[in-house]
C-alpha cells in the first residue's frame, strides 16, 4: 500500500541501526558522572542497567514481533493498554529524543571544532535528514561506516588502557583540597602527574585532591539509571518494524545481538578507565576517554578518540532522527499528532514530511537553545517509556510470544526504580514534560 513504508532491512542492518545508536556519544561521556555516583561499584551498576536493558529488550522485541508496526511503544501502549498509554509513551519519547537529537548534534559541533559548535550542528541535522529522505537502507550503510570506526576507536582506547605503562598518568587540574588521612586510594593530581598521599603534610604545593567517590546503594541505582540512558538505543530497531524484513524472526534476533555486542563494549571500556584512572580521576574527568589514552602514555590517540567522539554523535544522530520520525509517524496516523505528518513518499516509501518535520524541529533547538546541561528529563522519559513497553508486554499471551512473566514484570519494577532514583531536576523535568503532555490529551479530548 502506499501509505507503508517497504521493508528493505535485513537483520545486519537492523543490528547496525541499532549499534549506532547504543554505541554513540555516551560511551566517551557517560562514565564520568556514573563512576561519581558508583564509584568503584561502576562495574555492578553497568550489570544492573543490562539487566534492565535485558528485560525491556526482551519485551520490545515481543512486542515488535506481535506488532511490526513504525513506532514501538506508542503503538504497543495503543494496542494493548489503551490509548492514553500509548500517547504517553510516544509524548515522553518524541520530546525527549527530539532534545536528545539536538544536544547530539551540539556534541558532534563541539568535538569537531568548537567556535563553530553550532553551525557545524545544523549542517550535520541538514545532512543526516537529506540521507534519511534518501531511503532507509542508504541511512543504515552510512550508520554501517560510523559504527565501525567508533569500534576501532573503543578498541585503540582500551589497547592503551591495558599495555604496559609507558607514560605518566595525566590528570586534570581540581580546585577542592581536603584532608586524605585515613582515605584510602586518595589521589593528587595536577596536569602531568598522579601521586599517591598518605596525609595532608605529603601533599606537593599546587597540586589538589581528588577522593574516591563514597560508595551507597542509592549511588549504584543512579549510576545504573544514568548508564541504562546509554543502552537504550536498540529502541530504534523496534521502532523501525515496519521497515524490517521478516519482522517475527528479525527484530528479537536484532535486539539481542546489538544488546549483547553493546554490553560487551561498554564492560571493557569502564573497565579499562577504572584501570587506568581510577573512580576518583575518572568521576573527574571531563574527557574520560582523552585520559585514558594520555594516562597510557598514548598521547597520539588523542585527535584519534576527539574525532571517534564526533562520528558517534553522528551516528546517534542518524539513529535517533530515524527512530523520531517513525514515532511521528504512527502518532500521526491516529491524529495524535498532525495527520499530514502521516504520509509516505511512494517513490521511496519514507515518511519524508515526518522526516522533514523532525529535522526542523532539531535545527530550531540547536539554533535557540544550549541543551547539552537541559535534557536530563530524556533519562526519565526512557525510563517511563520502557515501563510502558514492560506493562504491555505483561498483557501478550502464550500464543502471542509472551516472555515469561518475571521479565516484564522486573523490568517494570527496575524503570521505575531508576527513574525515581534520578537526580532530582531530571525528575521534575521529566514529570512536567509528561504534565503537559497529559494536558493536551485532555484538551484535545474534550475539543474532538
């Protein structure tokens, strides 16, 4: 029909889509914060976030396969808990990811040359939503080409971590001192050096401390929610559906390759920066990546992992630009959104105004606003999105695929764990974006 989009992705393709948006700009970003709420425990919170990912993947893929639909959880929330649900969960996705789109492209600007972070921005929004409009399958090449140099880069990065040492670990510069007495693995660094002290009387004039993070419970729940942001992109395979060839067998298969070779990844690079920096240097550390390569005396590398950040912000741009269009999409089709949003080019069969709405939507964003520190509410929309995803895949029977009941149920358990767990403005943000959200369903409601 030529209101469908065709179905052109193959499961390596589906697994790529899916790569590039799990493995993007947050694994050369994520672990700082979360080595500063988990400390040496960061290890523990990344095997808590997969287990989430696990059980959400699990139930996605369910999902998809009973509904191979463009749209994933806003279409699944429709179908099998009611209307509002399914409204709610493409509301808190589409807002969210559309931030998420910006802040990414913002990244890829500031990585590539930073006084012009923001025109560099809106060229690559311009370019990635001229290559969607192209067809899906030319959006997963390219993605195919970014994913595998972000992997030679991850790979250098943890080569250098783990070589003999043939350099001096490299620090950064910290303006807070307190006493180490007593503190274990107290560690003072300046530009070019890390020393150990035992007190305060060893501590070398200019140079500052740096502590261990303390380690609590409620610190490895919000380190797993913040690095649970970082594995959510094998979304955008389930969003995709309609396009994926063989939907039943496909998308689970997808999902679970991406999922694992992902986990696989982000486990050796955490492990090799708490190697080589430490969780106190790492929680520091604004580059975490850039210092592990310096802190293996591998200097060189450092244009190397600089330029491996900004083609991973491109990816999860791709990525995410594809994923937000289909969702705009579905919402279309049962006028949640603009029913001229709902066409399909039938040439390419893409949603190009869709399309061409999102990246509009993106470019204004990147034009009028900073959002890399105002889009902590997208970590809260995930989390809120995927709950959704486990409620509805808690309604399939055995006939339909159903997981067993304790994957859904513990997924959706464990998002609203994390959610809760957030720190604090991301949860307020996130529950006002899903306020107004609620409002204007009431308000269209009650107008239709």
């Amino acid at each position: 029909m030529a209101d469908e989009l065709a179905r052109r992705l193959e499961t390596r393709d589906a697994v790529v889509v899916g790569l590039s948006a799990m493995i993007g700009a947050g694994v050369f970003a994520v672990f700082a914060p979360a080595a500063a709420a988990a400390g040496s425990w960061l290890l523990a919170a990344l095997g808590l976030a997969a287990v989430v990912a696990y059980c959400n993947a699990t139930s996605s893929a369910r999902l998809a396969a009973r509904h191979p639909e463009s749209g994933g959880t806003y279409v699944y929330g429709r179908r099998r808990l009611g209307p509002f649900w399914g409204y709610l969960a493409g509301w808190g996705f589409t807002v969210g990811k559309t931030a998420s789109c910006a802040a990414m492209a913002l990244t890829f600007g500031a990585y590539a040359a930073p006084d012009l972070a923001r025109p560099l921005a809106v060229a690559a929004v311009v370019v990635l939503t001229v290559l969607n409009l192209s067809g899906v399958r030319r959006s997963a090449r390219a993605a195919r080409l970014m994913v595998g140099f972000v992997l030679l880069v991850l790979t250098a990065v943890v080569a250098a971590a783990f070589l003999p040492d043939t350099g001096t670990a490299i620090g950064l510069p910290v303006d807070d001192t307190a006493d180490p007495a007593g503190i274990p693995n107290a560690q003072v660094v300046d530009k070019d050096q890390v020393v150990q002290v035992g007190s305060l009387d060893d501590l070398p004039p200019g140079l500052h401390l740096i502590l261990d993070p303390e380690v609590t419970g409620w610190g490895v729940l919000q380190a797993a929610g913040l690095l649970f942001f970082a594995f959510a992109g094998y979304a955008r395979v389930a969003t995709m559906g309609e396009e994926v060839r063989d939907p039943g067998r496909t998308i689970p298969r997808a999902i679970g390759i991406a999922l694992g070779l992902t986990l696989v990844v982000y486990t050796l690079v955490a492990a090799a920066a708490l190697h080589t920096l430490g969780p106190g240097l790492l929680a520091a550390s604004p580059e975490p990546l850039v210092e592990v390569v310096k802190a293996g005396g591998e200097r060189w590398l450092e244009p190397v992992v600089r330029a491996g950040a900004a083609v991973a912000s491109l990816g999860a741009l791709l990525a995410l630009l594809l994923g937000v269009s289909r969702t705009v999409l579905a919402m279309a089709r049962e006028r949640d959104l603009p029913g001229a949003l709902a066409a399909v080019d039938p040439v390419r069969q893409a949603p190009r105004r869709a399309e061409l709405a999102v990246g509009a939507a993106v470019v204004v964003l990147v034009l009028v606003a900073d959002l890399r520190e105002a889009i902590g509410f997208s970590s809260f929309g995930v989390l809120v999105y995927y709950a959704i995803a486990n409620a509805a895949a808690l309604t399939l029977g055995r006939d339909e695929g159903a997981p067993p009941k304790a994957v859904p149920v513990l997924g959706l358990a464990l998002c609203l764990l994390l959610a809760a767990t957030l720190p604090l403005p991301s949860v307020v943000a996130g529950l006002i974006v899903f306020a107004v959200g609620a409002a204007l369903w009431a308000v269209r409601r009650r107008l239709a």
